[in-house]
C-alpha cells in the first residue's frame, strides 16, 4: 500500500492531543532510580508530538513502509486463516493501525535527553531540519524517566519479566499484548517505540505462525511469541494491552494479573464496556477514558495497579 496514503489516513490518530492521566500512569514502578539515570542518558525520539498549531506526530519512512508490508502480509494470510474481517487496506490502516498507534502514542508519548528537554526524529523529507527539541520543564521527572529507552536483550527481558537480579543496564519495559490475533495493537506499539521488549500471547498456532511471520519481515527484535492461554503464564509486565477478545469478562481478571506492581493495563474497548472494567477491577487506579479518534464508542481506557508499600 502507498506509504504517502498510510500518512494521510492515520494523520487524525496522531494529532490529537497527548493527554497524561491525572493519576500518573506514565510513571515508571522504580522512579526513583530511572529519574536518576533521565538527566544522564541521551536517545532518539520514535515520533514527534503535535502541539497546538503544529503538524501531527510524523511516522517515519521506514515505519510506513513496515506498515505496508505489514498489510500484504495481513491480506495474503487473511485469504486462508481468519485474521480479521476488514479486509479494505484502507479500513485496515483506520481501524487497526489508527487505533493501535492511538495508544502507543499517549502511552509512550516521547523518549527523553534529559530532565528539561524532548527531542523529536529527525525527519526525513523535503523539510528535514534534523532533531527538534521541545520544552519539557512542566514534566514530572519520574514521567520522563519512564519513557527512556533502554537497552534490549534477552537476559534483560528475563531480568523485568520473570523477577530475576539485572545486571549492568536497565532492562527495557516489558509489555504483553493478550489475546493478540492479527498483531493489535502489539506491534504497532512496538513499531512506535521499538525499544519495547514485546510478549504477543495467542493461543490459536496459525495466529501465532502469522505473528512470527511478520516479527520476521520488519525485523523486530525483543519479541516474545507465546503459543499459550493467557492463564497459564506466570510472568509479570509493565504494561498489558488487550483489544478486541472474546468472552471479555473472562479475560479482564487474566490480563490484569499479568500486570506487575506499578505497571498499566491498557484497554481498547467500547465505552459501554467502561463500567464493566471499572467493577471488575476496582482495586486499580483508573484513568479518565480517551476517544479513539474517528469513532463512535472506541475508546482508550488505562489503568494502572498500585505498588504495595
């Protein structure tokens, strides 16, 4: 698919306005020790954040094209297994890509240089001006220190999912996506922050193989494919997203034990079935529910489990 045309149709998912919870679910679980090591560590920004009277988040040429290929894989695979039932490209782009990348951006809204400045990509293009930096000082620290990137790696991953010691780096925040399907919003937030060290949990082995197969073609690395019931896992993660599953009473409690202390759970659901999150899960801190752009009920709702002390 035209990567221009992708731009175009996802340009209303990423300028509406970054909205940072009022009970600080950006907060990383250890601020204090990664507010620390903010002021320190210098990275690139994966996107740019719209302001007012400025263009949206630009993606990048090479996260277009990972989008393009990504869907004449979805649409070769779709033909035999039942991936999804949008089958327009264009449709694809608004409701899988639109909504997932949606997420990615108000949860991992920018990388950080340090306590007082963003920078944005540098952005390939006509206008290519190089990094832009943005004012930062109005940010909690602990906020900006949650979006670091960090290093990426197995013995990392298995350091912040499975509880083991770290050594020398900080392992990169872990998020698993359940339920995950035909890959959303998974990894559309991993190619939104590919810092991520992503887990796509799906139990169906054709989904599983259609997953590896696309990890494989926009070679993504720090992904973790497992072929299992969400139930049986054991390990814990900064952030669980979970989108579109069956039997959504029953899987709410599964996803929310995936969470480990401190971290999110990010839903991408209908506002009807707010109410019915908000009850099953009173024990965490919930979030007031963003709109999905161009829908009618779609909405991000994130909450986050609160650290024991």
């Amino acid at each position: 698919m035209n990567t221009a045309r992708i731009a175009e149709l996802l340009t209303p998912f990423l300028s509406a306005p970054i909205t940072i919870p009022d009970h600080s679910a950006l907060t990383n679980p250890r601020p204090s020790r990664d507010a620390a090591r903010a002021s320190q560590l210098s990275v690139p920004c994966h996107s740019e954040p719209a302001k007012a009277g400025e263009e949206p988040a630009v993606l990048s040429p090479p996260q277009l094209q990972s989008i393009s290929t990504y869907i004449d894989i979805l649409l070769r695979w779709n033909a035999r297994i039942n991936l999804t039932a949008v089958r327009d490209p264009e449709q694809i782009v608004t409701r899988h890509f639109g909504e997932s990348l949606f997420a990615a951006r108000h949860l991992y809204p920018t990388d950080i240089v340090g306590p007082t400045d963003i920078v944005g990509p540098t952005h390939i293009g006509p206008s290519h001006v190089g990094p832009r930096r943005v004012d930062a000082s109005h940010l909690d620290p602990s906020h900006l220190a949650s979006s670091l990137v960090r290093p990426s790696g197995r013995a990392a991953l298995q350091g912040r999912v499975t509880g083991e010691k770290e050594t020398g780096a900080l392992a990169p925040e872990s998020v698993a996506d359940v339920g995950s399907g035909a890959g959303f919003p998974g990894l559309p937030i991993k190619l939104w922050a590919r810092h991520l060290a992503l887990t796509l949990i799906e139990s169906n082995h054709k989904k599983s193989a259609f997953l590896r197969e696309i990890a494989r073609a926009l070679t993504l690395t720090d992904i973790n494919i497992q072929t299992a019931r969400a139930e049986t896992l054991t390990a814990t993660f900064d952030l669980v997203t979970l989108r579109a599953v069956e039997r959504f009473d029953a899987i709410l409690p599964t996803a929310a034990a995936l969470v480990g202390p401190g971290g999110r759970l990010a839903l991408l659901i209908g506002a009807a079935q707010e109410t019915q999150a908000r009850s099953t899960l009173p024990h965490l801190d919930w979030s007031t529910p963003l709109s999905v752009p161009r829908s009618h009920s779609r909405v991000l709702l994130v909450a986050r489990r609160v650290m024991s002390h």
